[in-house]
C-alpha cells in the first residue's frame, strides 16, 4: 500500500464528457449540481452535432467545446487538466493548490445522475483513492451478449487482481493521485479497463458502489454491433499495453494490494456509456 501524502478532498468536480446528449444533458447537469460536496459542474461537448454544450451551459455547467470528436478519454482529461489549471490559479501565490475530487459522469444519466453521491463519500472521507459505480438492472431491455464484459473483467483481474464487478463503468470518482496514477488515460473504449488497473497497481485503494442508475442501454441492431466491435478492440488494446508493461517492469501478476472490492451487483451492464 503506498504511502497517501495528500489530503483528501473538501469538494468535488463533476465532469461529464458528452457527445449529442441535448435531449438529457440539461436534467443530467441539473441532477449533477445536486449531489452533496459538488461545487463545480463541467461539461465537456466532445464535438456534438447539437445543441449539448448551449444547454449544458443553460442548465449551469461550465462547458468546454471540442470543435471535432476526441473521444471519450480525451474529453475526460480535457475537463480534469482544464480543472487543474483553474485550481493553481485560484491559490495564493506560494500556497500549495488544493484539487477537487473528480467525479465523472455520463451525459444520458438525467435525474438519476444525483443518485452518484455515495461514489464521493468515501474519497472525500479518505477512505477510497477512486469508486466505481455499480448499476441496478437496466429499465429497457436490450444489451449485448457479454463478450466486452468479460474480456475486462478478466484482464483486470490478471493484471491487477482485482475483481471488478462492472468493469466498463464509467461512472467513478477519483482522488487527484488516483487521477494522476491512471495517466495517460487508454484510448476509446479501453479507458475504464486500464484506469482500474492503473490506480489498483499504484497501491491505491478502490471500491465498487451501488448507485441506483439509469441510462440508454445500446440494442442488438447492426450499429449496436459495430458499437461493441470498437469497445472490444479498444479494451483489448488497453490490456495489451499494459501486459507489455508489466512484462517489461519483471512485475508478477496478482498484486494490487490496494484493491477492495465493496457491494454488489449484477455483471450485466454493457459498457454503454453517453458521449462517446
């Protein structure tokens, strides 16, 4: 377990990476602004085809615009480093900034976005470096057939040891060391995969959560498919990496002392997160 040399949190940053959510980014921003210790609400319209940043904005979110689609990783450490920046101008000349917990959300959570409060308590209280939402059965039907699920699921328990119970959750909340052990974020679809074992393998301390959650679920159709093709290659590129790196490193598998895996839930969640 490695040492903690920073204090935990007094405030949390909600960030929500989104790409044509207007129908559902102004409940989601206003729920958002609700949860306990949230001070800050930023949305990052990651090239949206609609009007998601102008009602983001309306509803009270700080937006960031990108002109073009950067995908899902980018438009989170667009947010987390634009944070950043404002944190270390805020401080007094020579006063060491003090970094808001990141709390990142999905775009398509509406009103049930407030429902993410429990993720914070724990790293606001120090007792977890980052909390991973675990999802209540989804109101629509539909889904896909488990193949993404499964390959994260089994590379982050034999690259980390650790048991994730929904390992494409994007809903999390992070300490900045735990932001920071996860940099630079896997590309696409693979992020929430190789953020888990990042912050597990650093000696951190993670949690899984229930939250009571709703959001699209993505069908079986021919984009559906296509949709979950990308994920399953972009997971699977993320747990290469990071076989490579361990290799390389001479490190053994199954450590990850830090890990701590609390509730449960049903695996079924399909990974399908809003803008992206």
């Amino acid at each position: 377990m490695s040492a903690h040399p920073h204090p935990a949190p007094e405030a949390i940053a909600a960030i929500i990476p989104a790409m044509n959510e207007a129908q559902r980014i102004a409940a989601t921003v206003t729920a958002a602004k609700q949860i306990p210790g949230v001070d800050l609400v930023m949305v990052v319209d990651d090239g949206s085809g609609d009007d998601t940043g102008a009602l983001a904005r309306r509803a009270g979110a700080e937006v960031i615009t990108h002109p073009k689609n950067k995908g899902k990783a980018a438009a989170m450490m667009t947010g987390a480093f634009a944070l950043r920046n404002r944190e270390i101008s805020d401080a007094d000349p020579g006063v060491e900034p003090s970094h808001r917990a990141l709390l990142f959300l999905d775009g398509d959570l509406e009103d049930s976005a407030v429902n993410t409060a429990p993720l914070a308590a724990p790293v606001l209280a120090g007792r977890a470096d980052m909390t991973i939402a675990i999802l209540p059965a989804q109101k629509r039907r539909g889904g896909g057939f488990g193949f993404v699920v499964g390959l994260a699921k089994k590379g982050i328990a034999e690259l980390s040891g650790f048991e994730a119970t929904q390992p494409l959750s994007g809903m999390r909340c992070l300490s900045r060391e735990a932001f920071d052990a996860a940099l630079p974020f896997a590309a696409g679809w693979g992020v929430e995969a190789a953020m888990t074992i990042d912050v597990v393998n650093a000696g951190l301390r993670v949690a899984e959560v229930e939250c009571d959650l709703h959001h699209r679920v993505t069908g079986r159709d021919f984009k559906a498919q296509l949709h979950r093709a990308a994920q399953y290659r972009d997971v699977a590129r993320a747990l290469l990496v990071r076989r490579l790196r361990a290799k390389r490193s001479g490190a053994a598998k199954g450590f990850g002392n830090g890990a701590e895996a609390k509730g449960s839930g049903g695996a079924g969640h399909d990974g399908k997160e809003g803008g992206k």
